[in-house]
C-alpha cells in the first residue's frame, strides 16, 4: 500500500485548528497514513519513503516541506494553519467561489538558486519581523506577537547591492530589497500585479537614505506607505523606490545580509538567483476548512 506523511507543525500560530483525526480519515483510504508533529523548531523530516506529504502549518512549513518534497520527487498537498498563511491565502482557494476545487495545483513556484520557496524573499526594514517572534508567543497572540514588534524593527538599512532584473542593473544602497511571488506580505495586498501563471516574481527597491536615524527613518516612512498601503498596479521606476516584473533576477550583495525567506532567517551573501519554474513534482494548497 502507498504511504502518506502527514505533518502537523505544532508551533504554528493555528495548529489547534488541525485535526489530526480528520486528516489521518482524509488521506487514509488510499494511503497508509504516518502522522508526524513538529515540537521544536530544529527538528528536521524526509519525504524519502512516502508517495505523498500532507504538510499543515504556516509559511515556513510550506517552504521546508517545498524543498523536501522537491528533493524527493513526492507530490505535496499543504494546509495554511499559520499566523499569516500568505501562501495559502494568495495562492489557495478563495472561499466562496462558485465551484471551489478543494485542491488548487500550482503550477509555478520562485526559486532561489535553485532552492524553491513560497512566496518571498526579502532583506531589511521590517523584514526581521517574519523570524523573531518565538513561536510561544505568535501561538498566544496571533497577529499581535508581530504587531507588538513593529516599531522595534523600523529601521534604516544600508545595504551595497546590484540588482540585475531581466538584464538592466539597479546599483545602489538599499532599505529593503524583496522578491516576492505573491500578492500580499505581511497583511498587505499590495501586489496586483501577481498572476498564479505568471512566469516571474516581482522586485521591490527601496533605496536607503544612509543610516538608521531618526532624520532617515522619516525619510523612508513614505516610499513605504506608497509600496505596501498603495500598492501597485502598474510598475514604476522612481528616484526612491522601483517595483516591476522579473523572470530572471540575480543580487549581488557588497556583503553579509540575513534574508527573510518565508518567515525563515536565511544568512546570505555573494550572488544568488531568483527565478520561477515548473515544480518538479505535483505541489497543491488545500482548504483547512474543508476538514472540519
């Protein structure tokens, strides 16, 4: 009989809405079912062995079981029960549509350096808030545990970049730089410009004015509030920021930089690519919903 891994991360914000019991019923007609849960954050887990991986958790969840199941060529189905959920919720299905599949394949996912991830990849201000809330307190206060840290990680970053976006290079000092395959970040749905069969991620520049400062950190408020309350629906290139469309994006850091990856902390330096492909096994977004 064929096996299925089902993973629960128990440290995700909503993992108290998974039901192990329903899950195990779902999957467990077809598959021999092996329940695993995740209870700290540096346990580690192998699709090897399985025809299928059911993985329920937030973000972070999505993106290692992206890569595992990608190293293994076994097909993934995956359950939003995060803080956020920003795959789920742009990815997945949108609740009450007419005829609502229960699984929506994708059919693209970005990848960095060949490494594939949710939705996002990004490094500087704010950024920081997607992997220094304890997983104790996001489970206690949801949205709060982020909210709570907000003015802390509003800061003026210097980072040396260049930026080679489908062949024109952005060379300069930047406050943020994120590739992000999805329509919103954070809570804000500022991407209208993402497209599920869109064969490109999009790049966001936000240029930095020098060195965190008060004096710089007025500066900086407004080609904020423009990316993320605005949002966009048509590129732009200006003097303070520049967002638009990119098959083929490589960055070369001047230094050391800790990159946000899906709510991960991912220490990069050198030149790193990111792109979008065909996944290389089947990869769908389920509605948790469906299980209660």
């Amino acid at each position: 009989m064929k096996k299925c891994l089902i993973v629960i991360n128990s440290l995700c914000g909503r993992s108290s809405k998974v039901d192990e019991e329903r899950l195990a019923a779902r999957f467990g007609g077809a598959y021999s079912p092996t329940v695993l849960h995740i209870t700290d954050e540096k346990d580690e887990w192998s699709a090897d062995g399985f025809d299928l991986v059911v993985a329920a958790g937030g973000d972070g969840t999505f993106s290692h079981a992206l890569v595992n199941c990608s190293a293994a060529g076994v097909p993934l189905i995956y359950y939003g029960a995060g803080t956020f959920n920003e795959c789920a919720k742009s990815k997945g299905a949108r609740r009450g549509k007419k005829n609502e599949a229960e699984f929506v394949p994708l059919g693209k996912l970005a990848n960095l350096s060949g490494k594939p991830f949710g939705y996002v990849a990004a490094a500087g201000s704010f950024t920081p808030l997607g992997y220094t809330s304890s997983p104790a307190r996001k489970k206690k206060l949801g949205v709060f545990a982020y909210i709570l840290n907000i003015l802390r990680e509003y800061k003026v970053y210097d980072i040396p970049a260049t930026i080679t976006a489908d062949g024109k290079d952005y060379r300069g000092r930047y406050t943020l730089i994120m590739a992000i395959d999805s329509e919103r970040c954070f809570g804000f749905r500022f991407n209208r410009l993402y497209r599920a069969d869109d064969k490109a991620v999009h790049l966001l520049l936000i240029k930095s004015p020098g060195k965190d400062s008060f004096v710089n950190r007025v500066r900086i408020f407004f080609p904020l509030f423009r990316a993320f309350f605005v949002g966009f629906g048509k590129e732009k290139e200006g003097k303070a920021l520049v967002f638009r469309r990119a098959e083929n994006l490589s960055v070369t850091l001047g230094g050391n930089e800790t990159f946000n990856i899906d709510g991960d902390a991912a220490p990069m330096s050198g030149t790193f690519t990111v792109s979008v492909e065909t996944p290389k096994s089947e990869v769908y977004i389920g509605d948790l919903s469906v299980l209660k």
